[in-house]
C-alpha cells in the first residue's frame, strides 16, 4: 500500500519566506547619488582649470600679509617719531612745517595718528604724478617738524602699493584683476562642494566626527592623499570662503552687482551733508566767493577763520577720537569733514561736517547708523587686508593662503595618482566619466541651473567659465564618440 503523495506534502515542512529585497533608499540618498557625480565633476575640472590661479592668488596674499612689516621697517624713519612722549604741537604748526617744506601742489587730506609714536601726514595733491599718487609729508606730531616725504597711494607707501598691486593685478592693469576675480569667483564653489563630499564620504562609511579634522593612517597611495586633501579643506574652509566673498566686493565686474545687491537689501545709509547752501552766511566769510570750485583750495583761505586747529577742537568736542583725516573743502561752498578712520575693530568711524570760518558742526553721521550690509562689507574689505584684528587676523590670513596652496597642490597629486600605471605613457590619470547631468532627476538638473544663472548673473566671470567648461566637456565628448565609432 503506497501513501498518496497529497499526504506526503501534508506532512513536510513549510517553506520559509522568500528573503525582503533590499530596502528602497530614502529620498534624501537617492538626491545625493544624482548630485554627487556632478559635484564631483565640476570640483575636478574646477580644480584642475583654475587651480593655477588659485595657486598664484593664494602665494600673493601670502606675500601681502608680509607688507605691513615690510613698510613700517623699509619707512620706519618717515612713519615713527624719533622721541614719544611730550607736548603735541597744534596741528596748524605742523601743517605749516609741511607747507614750507613742500609748497607745491594743494592740501588733500591731513592724517592725525591714533598711535602716539606715529607721524602725521599731510598728504598733498600735486600735478605730473604717477595715477592714484599723491605725495604725502611726515611730520613729527612733537616737534613739527618735517621727518620726509613719500609718494603714498591712498595710506599706503610705495612697496605697500607694489605687493598689493602684485596680488590683484600682477601689475598688468584692468586685464590683471580679472585674474584674481576669476580665482575668487570660483573658490567658493569649489570649497562647499569638497566640503559638502567630504562630510557625505564620512556619513556614508559611519565615520565620527573626529574623522573629518583627522586624516586616515596607514593608508598608501591615493586614498592618503584624499585624506589630507578632505582634512586641510575643511580646516580652511571658512577662510577661504571669508576672502572669497570679501575679495569679490570690491572686484572688478562682481563688485558693482554686489553692490546694487547690497543697496536693494537695505534702506540707505546716511550721507553727511558738506554743502554750505543751507543756513549760510557769506558776508561773515569774505574769502566764501574767491577761487573756483576746482579740486584744492589755496593756504591762505585754508588758513583763515577755524583753520586747522578749529578743526581739531570740533572733532575733540564730538568725541572723535584718532586716528581721523581731515579734509579741506573741495570747493568755496563746502564744508570741511573730519571722519574717523580705524581700521580695526572694533570700528567707529563717525564724520563730522565742520564750517570752514566759524568752526560750527553743521552734520554728523556716526557708524552705528550706518546699515547692516555696508558694516558688513567695511568689516570684511579691513578683514580680507589684515587690518580687522591686528596680528592674528594676518596669521589666519597667512594660514589660509597656506592651506589654499597646499589643497591644489594635493589635488594635482591625486590626479596623477589616478594615472593607468599599466600604460604606456607619463601622462596624469582620466577625467571623471560623463553623462551625470542625464543621469539625475530632470528637478534637479533645471535647479542646478537655474542655482548657476544667479549666480552668473551677480558673478559674470563664474557663468563665462562655466559655458567654457560645459562647451569644452561637449567637444571632448564628441570627439571620444567620434573616435570610438571610427
């Protein structure tokens, strides 16, 4: 007698449960799998195209953070005061020692030292001289009396003026500042992608904190080098951004949409009002209508009713404090202007407006009133030239330039680490693979450039090197396609 075999499958086991499939990836994964070959992308060709600029940028901010000391040792003799100490002589008689000394031209601006072992310059606009020069004569605040004179460009003295013209424009005039622009212009990119990667690359393998300021150990080739690429870039991250937004206000295409930028985010600021139109006596001046509304006025009218000591006394009663400039009126119709002009923090830099004959204070505008944005643009320009926090702003400065050489220098490393060993050839490793653009969400790719159009449009030189990267990339990809298809 055979079992039926219904019975035989009545009696076995039953089978397990097929195994769940792999877990669908949250929305937020599946985002960065699109992105991130794009950054990865553009982080490269960014890094490899502008890296020289960035190289050539960093080395002379470096050298920039070296020029205050090379000034003040190269011009010790015009800028500190043989003997501190003593009796200040009014600022009319140093004036006066400084006209002897250097008739020529008219007064611009005189310069009131804050420090006490500091001279006072008297700086004088004066014709046939180098653009943007202005001869300025240093003047013992003690003894009134003459210590040289220099050719100055704003504050600064002629080796200032090099290293900084040096780091700007390589002394290759408004062509050489689109250099630094460009390097600007895309530094910031290129960081929050490196750094967004890099904090992704340690959330991905489960990795501490820790593990994003600390490179790997015992890791050869390659993987070393990213390690400290990702370290050194995150370490240096908020100062490369720092100077590269402060770097892109005062350029030369970005600054001025920066600016309208700036002016449609706030209300405007207060202006000091320097004209004498309002409330005016002039039979109480009988110098009021002689010259021209030219640029420079003579001694003889400077000289006359509150004069230089007059002024002096209003910024004393105002509560100025120096170091302030004081500048003539530029024409018989204006007022004089005494403004405040520290350039560390923290800043205050009121102005006054001061009648040139009785002396009265006809306008003030103070600092704290001043809007958000404009504070903010004064505080990072003094930050981005060292000036903001004296000594430890120039060291972070010098640490950043370092950092920043020492990224793209890693970066080529890595490059040429990825070159096919087993090749003829001595040639450095392959670009990235292409098609990520096709591959991602078609949101995310319209975001992306509709992120770059704005961005283009406030940063000129990013969106033209940009075409040039994507049309370049097609060109090469027609042409592998080409090839491969021969």
């Amino acid at each position: 007698m055979t079992t039926a075999p219904s019975t035989a499958a009545s009696t076995a086991p039953a089978a397990p449960p097929a195994p769940p499939g792999p877990p669908t990836p949250p929305q937020g994964s599946r985002v960065w799998a699109a992105l991130q070959p794009i950054l990865l992308r553009l982080h490269f060709y960014a890094g490899i195209l502008v890296g020289p600029f960035l190289v050539v940028a960093a080395t002379t901010g470096l050298l920039y953070t070296l020029a205050p000391t090379i000034e003040r040792v190269a011009y010790r003799d015009l800028l500190v005061v043989e003997q501190e100490g003593g009796t200040v002589a009014p600022l009319s008689a140093q004036v006066a020692a400084a006209r002897a000394a250097h008739p020529e031209g008219t007064i611009s601006v005189v310069e009131v030292a804050g420090d006490p072992a500091a001279t006072t310059r008297v700086t004088l606009a004066v014709d046939g001289l180098p653009d943007g020069a202005a001869r300025t004569v240093f003047v013992d605040p003690y003894t009134a009396q003459v210590a040289g004179d220099s050719l100055t460009y704003g504050a600064w003295l002629p080796v200032r003026e090099w290293i900084e013209t040096l780091h700007s424009s390589l002394h290759l005039g408004t062509y050489g500042t689109l250099y630094s622009e460009l390097a600007a212009s895309w530094l910031g990119v290129v960081v929050l992608g490196g750094v967004a990667m890099w904090v992704a690359r340690a959330v991905r393998r489960r990795r501490t904190a820790r593990a994003l300021l600390v490179p790997e150990r015992g890791r050869p080739g390659r993987r070393r080098t990213l390690s400290w690429h990702g370290v050194v870039g995150v370490l240096a991250a908020t100062g490369l951004l720092v100077l590269s937004v402060t770097g892109l206000t005062w350029s030369e295409l970005a600054g001025a949409r920066i600016g309208d930028l700036r002016a449609a985010l706030s209300a405007p600021g207060p202006e000091l009002d320097t004209s004498l139109t309002g409330g005016y006596d002039a039979d109480a001046d009988p110098h009021a209508e002689h010259g021209s509304a030219a640029a420079g006025i003579e001694d003889h009218y400077l000289d006359h009713g509150a004069s230089w000591d007059g002024l002096t006394a209003a910024a004393a009663a105002q509560g100025l404090e120096a170091p302030y400039t004081i500048a003539p009126p530029a024409s018989h119709h204006e007022t004089w202007t005494v403004t405040e002009s520290a350039t560390t923090w923290p800043m205050d830099n009121d102005a006054i407006a001061v009648h040139g004959y009785s002396g009265d204070v006809l306008d003030r505008v103070d600092f704290e009133d001043e809007p958000l944005p404009a504070k903010l643009t004064s505080w990072g320009i003094y930050f981005h030239l060292g000036m903001l926090f004296g000594l430890p702003n120039l060291l972070f400065l010098a640490a950043t330039a370092v950092g920043l050489v020492v990224l793209v220098v890693l970066g080529y490393r890595m490059w040429w680490q990825r070159r096919p060993t087993r090749q003829a050839g001595r040639g450095p490793g392959p670009t990235y693979g292409r098609g990520a653009l096709r591959r991602a969400p078609l949101w995310l790719t319209l975001a992306l450039f509709a992120v770059a159009g704005v961005v283009a449009s406030y940063v000129p030189l990013f969106g033209l090197t940009l075409v040039a990267f994507l049309v370049v990339d097609v060109a090469l990809g027609l042409r592998a396609r080409l090839r491969t298809r021969a």
